[in-house]
C-alpha cells in the first residue's frame, strides 16, 4: 500500500499528511477511534481533535442578539408607534406625559428598548443610564396606570407577529419592567 493511500485510510477525505502532533488511527483500530498525539505535542482539545482527524465540525452560533433576530429598528419602530397610538386616546396614561406631542416620548422609549435589546447605544450616549425608577418618579404610576401600559403594550407586541419564545423573552421583560414603575396605590 502507498503512502498517499495509508494517509486517506487514516484521514477520509483530505490528500494530505496528518498535521504534526495531530491524531492518527492505528492500522488495528476503525477509524472512529483516535490516537493520542505524539509525545512532546500539545495535547489538543477536543475540537482541535475532530478539526484535525479531518472530521467536520461547526460551533452553534451564538452571536446573534435578540434586536437583530426580531428585525432590528424596524421592528421596533412598529412596537412603539403602536404603543403610542393606544397612549394617545388613553385618560389615564395621557396625563402622565407632558409633552402635547409624543413624539419625544416615542424617540426615548425607542432608543432605550434598542439599547436594551442589543441595538444602538444612542440612548446611553444621549441619556445616560435609563434609570427607569428615577425617571417614572414623578409621575403617580398606580396599578391602574400599570394595567393601561400593559393593555397597550400587549396590543403593539401582537402587531410584531414574532415567534413564540421571542414573543414570550419580549413580554416578559416588558411585564416585570411595568410592574416594576408602580410607585404608588390607585
């Protein structure tokens, strides 16, 4: 047998001879089962392992973050504004904003819930820390005014149509974040 032949026995697939200090299959064994690498080589882990026996082997990939995988801006975008248009004929949350247009309201909600989800940072380059408590302090926010943001918020989160675990991951922060403002009893 040559030795281009023994080498594709003990690595399928590839022409080439081992890297130095990476596995081999012994003649005696199937080709499943690894040697240790020489002595004096570093031992390599497993993945270095299966990479250098020549079997392929890919890592899940876990870069991607929840803003990118519910459709970044745009899907955030459509959360606020239909927050906002439930906001706007609301008695009890109306009062509570200032501002006789909501249009600054909707710019820092959007930019805090990007930055929170794994978007831009715009809000804390603008704004500093959300500070979410301290912000809402002034404002008497009862389980009533709760339940009227939650009413509203649930209304725009079904408007996104996302999957059920991103729907689900979404609605809880938002739920634990509402119940979290109340600072005072209706």
């Amino acid at each position: 047998m040559s030795e281009q032949d023994r080498a594709g026995m003990e690595h399928p697939g590839t022409d080439q001879e081992p890297a130095a200090g990476a596995p081999t299959a012994r003649p005696d064994q199937s080709s499943t089962q690894l040697s240790p690498p020489s002595a004096g080589a570093r031992s390599a882990l497993p993945v270095e392992r299966l990479v250098a026996a020549g079997q392929g082997f890919s890592q899940p990939q876990y870069t991607e973050n929840f803003y990118e995988t519910v459709g970044g801006h745009e899907t955030f975008v459509k959360l606020v504004d239909a927050f906002y248009d439930g906001v706007a004929d609301d008695d009890v949350l109306r009062p509570m904003y200032p501002e006789q247009d909501l249009g600054p309201a909707k710019e820092r909600l959007l930019l805090f819930l990007e930055q929170y989800w794994g978007g831009p940072r715009t809000y804390g380059e603008q704004r500093g820390h959300p500070r979410l408590r301290m912000r809402h302090m002034p404002f008497r926010v009862g389980p009533q005014a709760r339940d009227h943001w939650l009413q509203h918020m649930r209304a725009a989160v079904d408007t996104l149509q996302l999957a059920p675990l991103h729907e689900a991951t979404l609605w809880d922060y938002l739920e634990r974040a509402a119940h979290s403002m109340v600072n005072a009893a209706d």
